[in-house]
C-alpha cells in the first residue's frame, strides 16, 4: 500500500494543476462564489457547506499548479463543522460534483480520504472550479451591471412618473374631457404603484418609455394649451421663486459627505458647500432677489444647452429629436442620462426632487455635472453636492442664478481662450 502511494506521489509530482490568474487568492473565490450564488441557484446551505470545504484547503495550493486545492476531511468530520447529518453533506458534495461541477472527488475506493507528508492526497479537488473562475466573474459583473441598470431605471420612472402625475393634476381640472389627457390618465392609472411588478429589465425599459412617453404628450398639451391662451412663448422662461435669496451654493467644489451618497469617486475634502474663495458662482452672492428673477428670465433654454457638459448636450439633443426648439422637458429627461455616470443615487435625487422640484433639480444636476471639470474646485462628490443644494434650497439660501451667472463667466472665459489660441495657430500656418 505505501508503495501503492509513493508511485502515485512521484507520478504526480510531474503534473501541473490550474492555478488562480495572479492577483487573485482563495479569499477572492469565496467573495466570487458569494456574490454569484443567488444567480446560479446555489441555497445559502449548500454555500456555506462549500465555503467550509474551501477553508479546509491549503490556501497557497490555489496558486501553485505543482498541487491541487484538496480538502482532505472525512464528510463525518464535515457533518459535525456543518451541523449536518452524514447524508446531507454527500448530498452537498453530490450537488457540488455532477450539478455545479465546482469538485472533482478524488478517494480511495471506500470513500476514504487522506493526505500525508509524501504529497500524496485524497479528497474534493477545487481544480474544476479554478477552470471556472473567469466565467463566475463574468457572470457576477454581469449582475452588477443588471443591478445597477435597474436602479437607473427606476430612478428614471420615478421622475416621469412624478412629471406625469404633476402635468395631470395641472391640466386635467380644467380640461376634463381632452381625449389626450383622458388617455394618459387612464395610462397613469393601471400602472403597478412598486417597481417589483416589473420583473424583467425588459419589462422597466418598456414601462420607462411607455412613462417617457406619456410625459411628452403632457407637455405638448401644455403647450397647446399655453400658445391657445397667448400667454407664453415657446422659450418663455418661469421665475423660479425659491432661488432668490442672497447666498449661493458653489457649484464647482467638493462637499465633505461620507460614502452614503454612494458616488464612484472617493470623497474628498475640499471646499464647503458655501463655496471656496475662488468659486465663481459666490462673486454673485450679493444679487438681490429681483436681480436674480430677472436673470433667470432672460436665461433662455439655448443658453442653458450652451451651459451644459457635452455628454448632458447630448442627451438633451436626443430627447428634443426633430423639433426645431428646446423644451424644459428635454432638460429634465435629458438630465436622467447624467444621474450614473454623477453617481447620484435613488434616495439623493427624490429628496431633492420632493423639494425642489423637477426643473430645479435639473438644473442643480447641470450645474453639478459641468463643474465636474473646474479647474480650480472641480467637484468631485455630485451626490453630496446634491444634497447641500438641497439643504440650502430647504433653508432659503439656494441662489441658483448665482451658479449659473459663475458657470457662465467660465464658459466665456473659455471661449475667449480657445479664440486666442486659434488666432496664434492661425498666424503660426501663415
């Protein structure tokens, strides 16, 4: 028998075995397997079972292809470390070989299992699922991005939803039989008021442009309505009240926040939301609340859109489509493409939303967005931005005209630069 087991260790000692790709060690595969185990099926008793039988492996043998990720213990010894019975952990090794495929038993013909100091070993082999690891990742990074897609849209429905609900407390009393509104009530209605309802992305994405959708049609009704009445012009800008008070928030510099707000970028210390000395936007603080009324009035959407970064030009270009003139609503549905790439997450946006508004938010989120690139304060926590706008807005001392008046100094100051650059090329070629 010992030589049995001698010729076996000298035949092995010449194979090589898969081995975890560099960088990656046998914590990262019980993280990987957790992660993942939900999408394949796997009970959160047979994962505990397999991440038992993972710690009892050696963990330099995930990286060594001179020997296997053996776990070498009696499945009576298992049973005790699981507090289960014999029977159900060979039903865990039964799942974990032929349905999972993670394991490759390897035992003697009694269903022994040893390991000695010859290098000759019995057991479950974790090989198989080493081979496997690149398609779980794949698998798990797949997840996240449904995940966060879904988050997306749902933050998306909820501003619709809230646009269409608005538009039709607005309009429907005094227009009760319009077939248009009619429709898009009765629409409103028979959506499901939770978001589980909709079980499939499929089925949200559906539910965001049919709720896109219908938010459109009650802006064009509003604007026939509006333009039947001789009330307005297309570009007719609304006073915003509650942006007259005398203190501005900055709009190009950090917020010291924790990660609750959940951004992509670390949070950083800079600036408070009041602005740091070389924030444009607190130049304009002294402006009076009839100052600030007239700003926003001649701020038409145009110069807006010239305001704008160019990843939030460009959706707002695409919300517009073929029509010759920009509408509020561009801005806003335009502003739902920018909410990820802010980091700005659910709860963020709807505080500022049930405060502020729809268009204010929006343009809190295009002040937010185009200071990203400042160069002297750039922001670098949108998420807590949002929210100490919404503090300030809340308290009375949001001053958005003053964000934009900073915002748009910059831009003509980097207008005036790329003129004198242009102009030096230009004399350089001649």
């Amino acid at each position: 028998m010992m030589q049995n087991h001698a010729r076996c260790a000298e035949s092995a000692s010449f194979k090589t075995y898969p081995v975890l790709r560099p960088g990656l060690y046998r914590s990262h595969v019980e993280g990987l397997l957790t992660d993942v185990s939900r999408y394949i099926g796997m009970s959160d008793a047979l994962l505990r079972a397999t991440l038992t039988m993972i710690r009892y492996t050696r963990p330099d043998d995930w990286t060594n292809p001179d020997v296997e990720p053996i776990c070498s213990k009696m499945q009576a010894d298992l049973a005790i470390a699981l507090g289960k019975t014999d029977r159900a952990v060979r039903n865990d090794e039964h799942a974990l070989e032929r349905i999972f495929g993670f394991i490759k038993k390897e035992v003697s013909a009694n269903g022994s299992r040893r390991s000695d100091g010859n290098g000759y070993r019995q057991g479950l082999s974790f090989s198989p699922l080493i081979e496997m690891i690149e398609d779980l990742q794949a698998l798990r990074d797949q997840a996240r991005y449904e995940e966060q897609h879904r988050k997306t849209l749902r933050i998306k429905c909820s501003a619709l939803r809230r646009l269409v609900k608005n538009g039709l407390m607005e309009l429907h009393p005094n227009n009760p039989d319009h077939e248009g509104l009619c429709r898009v009530r009765d629409m409103f209605l028979s959506w499901a008021p939770r978001y589980s309802a909709y079980r499939t992305i499929e089925a949200l994405e559906e539910h965001y442009e049919e709720a896109s959708q219908a938010s459109i049609d009650v802006d064009d009704i509003r604007q026939l309505c509006i333009d039947s009445s001789g009330r307005a012009e297309p570009n007719f800008r609304r006073y915003i009240h509650d942006t007259t008070e005398n203190t501005s928030v900055t709009c190009n510099a950090s917020v010291d926040k924790r990660p609750g707000d959940k951004s992509p970028d670390s949070v950083q210390i800079g600036s408070p939301p009041d602005g740091g000395e070389h924030c444009l936007e607190n130049k304009h603080g002294e402006a009076d609340g009839s100052r600030n009324l007239k700003i926003m009035e001649n701020m038409t959407l145009e110069r807006l859109f010239d305001l704008a970064s160019f990843d939030l030009q460009a959706h707002v270009a695409f919300c517009r489509g073929d029509r010759g003139h920009l509408r509020e609503i561009d801005f806003i549905h335009g502003a739902h493409g920018v909410l990820h790439p802010l980091g700005i997450n659910e709860s963020a946006y709807h505080t500022a939303i049930s405060e502020m508004g729809q268009y204010l938010t929006t343009l809190c989120l295009l002040v937010i967005d185009a200071n990203r690139d400042h160069p002297v304060t750039p922001v670098r926590n949108p998420g807590g931005l949002l929210r100490a706008m919404t503090r300030k807005h809340a308290s009375g001392q949001l001053n958005i005209a003053g964000s934009l008046i900073g915002l748009s100094e910059r831009r003509k100051q980097e207008e005036g630069l790329e003129r004198e650059v242009g102009a030096n090329i230009e004399k350089v070629m001649q």
